[in-house]
C-alpha cells in the first residue's frame, strides 16, 4: 500500500509510541503491477510517500537524517513543479 499525500496530520501515535497512519483516500493497494499508468502512479506515490516520511523525521527527530537523505529531501520532486506551475496558470 502506499499513501500518496501523507503529512503529519495523517500519522498518530498512541499511547505505548507506535504510529497509526489515518486517511487513506488518496491510496493505492496492491503493488505495482497492472496497467503502465498504474505501475507509475504506484511509483511516484512510493517516492512521494517515502520523501513525506523523511520530512516527519526531520521534523520530529531534528539532526536524524543522514546525508543521502537530507539530500534527498532537499530535491523537489519534479511532480510538485509541474503541480506549482498548473495552480499558477489556474489562477491566471
């Protein structure tokens, strides 16, 4: 299963520390297999979840992050240029 927008506001945390993820609309179960445009969809939100998780952790867990993945969060996905730059034609 991945998430596809994931965000603080999707993840609790109970009493005894485990994380419970919530909000799964945006989800897509069942690996990736089927159709290309599903293998994709399935692969960009596996890579957008995993950047969400990098984010969480440096969030909640400052200086936690090695070097590779502070780089990695430090890339903006080309995905969210293309999502800027269509709000912005959007709204003229």
């Amino acid at each position: 299963m991945v998430q596809g927008d994931l965000h603080h506001r999707d993840v609790l945390v109970g009493v005894d520390g485990d994380a419970w993820l919530v909000d799964f609309s945006t989800s897509l179960c069942g690996g990736p297999r089927g159709n290309p445009l599903r293998r994709r969809m399935w692969r960009l939100a596996a890579q957008l979840d995993r950047r969400a998780v990098l984010k969480l952790q440096q969030r909640y867990e400052p200086g936690s992050l090695t070097p590779e993945e502070a780089l990695e969060l430090a890339q903006v996905p080309r995905v969210y240029r293309w999502g800027k730059s269509l709000r912005r034609l959007l709204r003229g």
